[in-house]
C-alpha cells in the first residue's frame, strides 16, 4: 500500500474521531516510522528541537492512534495496524453502502464529559485527591472576586490548560491561587500545589508529581518516560495543578525568563502541557514571565496570562484589620504603596509601632518611607538584575515624568539594542509602569521603587 494513502487514512481517522488534523509534526514522525527509519535523530536536526521532544510527541501520537483504532499502536506495530483498518474500512464502507457516521468530536472533550459530567445519578462521585504540599495557610482573604472569576472562567468554561499567574512580589499570586483551589477544587479528580522556592529539576518536580498518583516502585528512572506518564495522568483524570515560585526556575544576572543551566527541560514541559490534549490545567505563578508562555497564549490556544494588579478598594480590609486609624488618608497610603498587600502589610505594622497607627502622622513624613523587611523583600528581583536593566531603572528613578524608550538612548552606556531589551526584560519583571498614549509608550517606576533605586543605587 502507497505510504501517501496509509498517511491521508491516519489523518482521516483522527480527523473523524478527534476533528483535529495530524500536526506537521506528528505527520513527520509518521512518515519516518512507516518507512522503517529511525526518526527522533532527524525530526529534532530537521526541526531544530530536542530528540527528547520528538519521542515524547511520538508517543502522544502512538496513543492517539490508540484511541482512533481501537488498540495498542506502537512504532513496531503502526503500519501494519493502519493497513490492516484500512483494508477493513474499506470492505465494510462498500457493505454499508459508504453509510459511515463523521463523529466530529474532540478526544479531549469527550473524555473530560465523561469524567466530569455523570452520565446518571446512580455513578459513583468522584474522589478528590488533595495534596497541597506545604502551602501556607490562607487566614484572611479580602475580595480578589473579578479575578476569581475570569480564573474559573478560564479553567472550567475555556478548558485552559496552561495559566501563568504572574505579577510583582507579594501582590498576591499564592493566596489567590490557594483560594481559588478552595473555590474550584470540587470540579476535579485530583488537587495539587508545590512550591518551586528550592529550584527542584524537572525530574524532581516530575518524580514528586508522580508519587500522588502511583507507588514509588511504579515510577520510571527515565525522564521521557515521567513525563509521558505525568501526560498519562492529565489526561485520565482532571487535576489541577499549581506550581508556585516558577521564577527560581530562571537565573539571576540574566534577561527576566531565561531557564537556569539545567532547567531547560521545564520549558519543554510546560509547551507539552500547552500542546497535548488532556483534560487538566497547570496554573504557574512567578513574578518573570516565563519566555514560551508569551509566545504559547495566543486567541486559539489553551494557554492564558493574567497578570495581577492591585487589591484597590479591598486593600483597606488589610489596613482595617491592622487597626490603624485616620480612614480618610487611607486612599492615599493604598495609592503610593500600589495596592500591594504585603507591601501594605509592612507599611502598617510600621504604622502602629511607630506613629500609634495614625496613618495622616505617617504621611506627613517624605513619602515613601521603606520599612526594613520591605526592602529586604525588593531586594531579591532588584538582585536579579542585568548590569543594563540596572541602569535604566536608575534612569528612569531619576526622571519626574514617564519617558519614552528612545529617551534613554545616549543616556545609558549601553547600545540602543540592549537599552530595549533591557525595557522589555523589566517589564517582564513587572517592575515598570507602561502608559500607553496615543501615539507613543512610556515607562516610569512607580513611586515605592523610585525610593528603592535612590536609596539603594544612586
Ligand atoms: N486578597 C488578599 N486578602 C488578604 N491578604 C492578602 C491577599 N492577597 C495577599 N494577601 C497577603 O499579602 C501577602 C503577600 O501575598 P502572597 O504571598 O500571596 O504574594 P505573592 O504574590 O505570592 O508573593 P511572592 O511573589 O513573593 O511569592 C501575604 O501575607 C498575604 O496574606
Ligand atoms: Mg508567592
């Protein structure tokens, strides 16, 4: 049989079953095995990616065919498989009169529906699996309700797989991600979270992932094989997983995002949880963007950003809840701090011990004023920074109004090119506020980094 009519058989067969089409690269992959060829060595050289990357979307591949024909597919087995169900198919299409049923439906949808909507009252509910690991405990937890919301929306209506919490230390990531576990948890068979704080390898995260679903001697040595299950599991259950403090995952002196020596794997992992069909959502909080997600969270993608802001009007729960006093100044200490709650939490201990909790006293000091821990707390992205990053924050420290990006060129020892990186890096970093006017964009540093830069810097 011509190696072109067993390909266009595979990719209507999946097409029928899934209403997706093989991709180029599951087409590729195929192409090779039918011909007996060896293929992970030139898909990854042809298509400059890792030959890991290859098995592990050839081994998706060989399961999706698994699911469409109705038995195991291996590369040892996929040609004679598929010629096989294609004589077959055709016999019985002359027998039925070509009477055959276009099942447009998505593998992934179906199997969720399966899962997660009862068929009838007599099934058994489902069990949920909780480990949150050593998450901090959530004692007060004030508003955050449109966030909440768009997050659920996200993850139970649009059925994405991979979200990026991010944002600028302490605003908030791990207590609205551990809130919104406790207000979703219930739609799911199993509930993760880990931290990432100690910069655990892949393999390690994986090895740990795995212990929740099966036995320590279950678990395979080899990394492909983890993921391929970690995959596996995705798909037969609907988790939800949240891995904090993805940014130790990235190293320090380099552009904001860059993996670590050693850490690059993670990237293939999170593309892997953005591009195979399963049913579950992996939430990533980190205050650096991760490089892929930008390029993975596009209108037609299961991946999504969200980027958390203020805690606005809510933010004076937290002052209210330290007892200060004088609620008429509160705006104004909420505005200079930005809404950030452990910045405002800081701030208002500061508050009581010393000015007796009377916010108008504090503010008539200059403004801002830096309690210790909250620069301790700047001090761990500010020490992250690239030499030209640095210097365009004590630029733009130094300057009364918002500049655009060519006004720092000439400014800065440093090329136009490295200037704009360095721009693009920070505002990755979330470290810099970006007004759009009409015809142009510009940068400033918001007043509580400003009185970093200076104090520390200048
Ligand atoms: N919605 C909220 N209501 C009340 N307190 C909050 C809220 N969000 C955050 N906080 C408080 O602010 C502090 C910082 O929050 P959290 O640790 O979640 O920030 P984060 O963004 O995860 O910071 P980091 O990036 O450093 O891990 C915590 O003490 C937390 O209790
Ligand atoms: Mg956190």
């Amino acid at each position: 049989m011509e190696l072109k009519e067993v390909l266009r058989f595979a990719d209507d067969k999946v097409f029928s079953k899934t209403g997706k089409h093989l991709d180029d690269l599951q087409e590729a992959i195929l192409k090779e095995v039918l011909q007996g060829r060896k293929y992970a060595t030139k898909i990854a050289q042809d298509r400059d990616c890792t030959e890991g990357y290859v098995r592990v979307a050839a081994s998706e591949l060989w399961k999706i065919l698994s699911d469409v024909l109705g038995e195991e597919v291996s590369k040892g087995n996929v040609r004679a498989i598929l010629e096989r169900a294609k004589f077959y198919n055709h016999s019985s299409a002359i027998g039925e009169n070509y009477g055959t049923v276009n099942h447009n439906v998505n593998i992934c949808q179906e199997r969720a529906r399966s899962l997660t909507k009862p068929q009838n009252s007599q099934q058994t509910p489902k069990q949920l699996h909780i480990d949150l690991g050593d998450a901090p405990e959530i004692f007060t937890f004030f508003d955050r309700t449109s966030e909440l919301s768009t997050l659920e929306n996200w993850i139970t209506g649009d059925r994405t797989r991979l979200i990026a919490l991010l944002g600028i230390s302490g605003i908030g990531k791990t207590t609205l991600s551990l809130r919104l576990i406790d207000q979703i948890k219930t739609q799911f068979d199993y509930v993760i979270y880990r931290s990432l704080r100690f910069s655990p390898t892949l393999d390690a995260t994986l090895t740990n992932l795995l212990q929740i679903f099966s036995q320590p001697s279950e678990i395979p040595q080899n990394i492909e094989t983890k993921i391929s299950q970690i995959l596996d599991y995705l798909r037969k259950y609907r988790c939800l997983i949240v891995l904090d403090d993805v940014q130790m995952l990235f190293s320090s002196g380099q552009l904001a995002g860059q993996y670590k020596t050693g850490y690059e794997d993670y990237q293939l992992f999170f593309k892997l949880i953005a591009d195979v069909c399963h049913q579950s959502c992996l939430i990533l909080n980190s205050w650096e963007k991760p490089r892929e997600i930008a390029r993975l969270s596009k209108e037609d993608r299961p991946v999504r950003c969200f980027v958390l802001g203020s805690l606005g009007e809510a933010a004076k729960e937290i002052l209210r809840s330290e007892n200060l006093s004088d609620e008429e100044t509160w705006e104004t200490l909420i505005d200079i701090y930005q809404g950030n709650p452990l910045w405002l939490e800081l701030t208002a201990t500061l508050i009581r011990e010393l000015f007796g909790g009377r916010v108008s006293e504090f503010l008539q000091c200059e403004m801002p004023i830096l309690d210790e821990s909250l620069q301790f707390q700047l001090s761990q992205p500010f020490g992250r920074l690239t030499p030209a990053e640095l210097a365009v924050m004590v630029y733009l420290a130094n300057q009364a109004e918002p500049v655009a990006v060519s006004e720092c060129f000439n400014k800065i020892p440093y090329s136009s090119s490295a200037i704009v990186n360095a721009v693009r890096s920070l505002g990755n970093r979330f470290l810099l506020d970006i007004i759009e006017e009409e015809k142009i964009t510009l940068f400033s540093l918001n007043p509580v980094l400003k009185q970093y830069v200076k104090t520390q810097y200048s």
